[in-house]
C-alpha cells in the first residue's frame, strides 16, 4: 500500500496543478487530501456539484471537510435533468451526467489555469459497469487513485491513519440509481427517495438505499442490519412513513445492500 501512496504522490506531483471533482465521499476526500499535501497552495481547487440527484446534506458535509483542509472549495449547479439522453434513464445514463459536468469542470479548471481535471474513481470501479468512466476518458478526465492501483478498503484504511473524518463513510451514489433503467427521473421522484433513505437512517442503518419501482419500495441495508428494520414499532413506523411519501408496497431486500443491483434485472 505505501507503494501505492507513493505512485499517487509521484502521478499528482507530475501533474503539478489539478482541479478534483470532489463529491465529499471516501474517494474524492483522500485524493484532496493527497493532493494538498503534495502540491503548492493554490495549485489545488475542489470543485462539488450541485443538483437535485444528490442530497443537500452532502453539500454540507463537503464544504465542511473541504474547510478542515484548507483546499479553495467552489460548488457549482447542475441540470442533469434538462437533458432527455439523462431524464430518460438509459442504460447510459451516468454517462450524459458525467459528460455535463467534466465539461463544465474542465472550463473552470481553463480558467483557473489548472493543468488537470481529477476524479476519485478507484481500482474497483472498473470492474463495475460506469458509463461515465468513458465521458472521463473521452474528455481527457484522469483518476489517480484507479491509475496508482487503490482499491476502496486500501482508501479506507490510509483516510483513517491520515485522521480523515470520512474514512468510514457509507459509500454514496446519485440519486438516480434508485431507479430502474427505463423510468423516467423526475425532481419528484428523487425527493421522494432522499426522503425515504432520510427516514431510514433514524434507525441506525450505516448504508442504504430505496430502490424505486414504481409503486414498490424495495430497501437496502446491510445484511446484519436487516433486523433492525424489522422490529415491530419500527416496522410499522416505516411503513406509514413510505405510504405517506406515496409507495403502495415497502420491502426489504433480503440479499441486502450492494453496489450495481440496478445492473441486475430489473423489475417495475
């Protein structure tokens, strides 16, 4: 591993200015962290986009973290919706966000006189299916963390000896891929989902999601966390909860919480 941090060091020192995409998350909180250690002041700007497919409570949480390490933080507004190719939901979707905002990332790296544009991919997302990892590489987009070989836990554990707040933070995905492919994404529908996982947290669940299928809930959690959820006041409680936002059916995923499941075939 301390070979790896050292080829990261070696990839951003070679770069010598860069702009991160920084979402806040494990990933992108250890690049920019890194990177601040290993490049002059000002030759580092985190930037975090907002919109109505991520939580307004990440945005907060960004800032914060951001603050602590003293990085020049901007955030920015995207639509992802205004466009059809996203709003559609193909099978493609994160593809036509990514490429949205890595242009707009790339314009204020231009005029902050960057030399790169990062993002906080590692190592094991390129076994998963990312479309928008081809808007990253269409676009001249680079990923340090996957280029020096880090997997997630390998990120986990170097965040927590550099003392990061973030190193055991559920992992985060947009909003949208609550969905399954094929459905329309609506702002409606993606407020309803944050407030249900929202709902769901107050139990002591770590990692969650609602996958939307239409009139059915379908919820993920940790497997050993699944009994939390079930217990009878708070069964109940989540039930008329989930009716109130306007689902006719709430389940629970007995496979429990894993990345992609939208990947797997989909029901509606």
């Amino acid at each position: 591993m301390n070979k790896k941090l050292l080829q990261l060091k070696k990839i951003l020192a070679e770069m010598e200015s860069v702009l991160i995409a920084y979402s806040g998350g494990v990933d992108s909180t250890f690049l920019l962290k890194v990177a601040k250690d290993v490049l002059d002041d000002g030759k580092v700007v985190a930037v975090t986009a907002t919109s109505s497919t991520y939580p307004a409570c990440e945005i907060k949480d960004a800032k914060i973290v951001a603050n602590r390490l003293r990085v020049k933080h901007l955030v920015i507004k995207t639509d992802e919706l205004s466009n059809k190719k996203f709003a559609e939901n193909p099978a493609d979707r994160c593809y036509w966000c990514k490429r949205e905002l890595f242009s707009k990332l790339i314009a204020l790296a231009k005029e902050y006189k960057l030399n790169y544009v990062l993002d906080g991919s590692n190592y094991d997302d390129t076994r998963d299916f990312r479309p928008g990892m081809k808007a990253a590489r269409e676009l001249g987009v680079r990923s340090p963390l996957e280029e020096a070989g880090f997997t997630k836990n390998e990120i986990r554990s170097l965040s927590k000896k550099l003392g990061l707040s973030t190193w055991n933070k559920p992992s985060l995905a947009c909003l949208a891929s609550r969905f399954p492919y094929g459905m329309r994404i609506t702002k409606e529908n993606l407020a309803k989902v944050d407030k249900a996982e929202t709902f769901l947290r107050k139990f002591g669940v770590t990692q969650v999601r609602v996958r939307n299928h239409d009139q059915i809930a379908r919820i993920e959690v940790l497997k050993d966390e699944i009994s939390k959820l079930l217990k009878e006041d708070v069964r109940d409680k989540i039930v008329t909860k989930f009716k109130d936002l306007g689902y006719t059916y709430v389940t629970v995923d007995l496979e429990g919480y894993r990345t992609g499941s939208m990947n797997e075939k989909n029901i509606s």
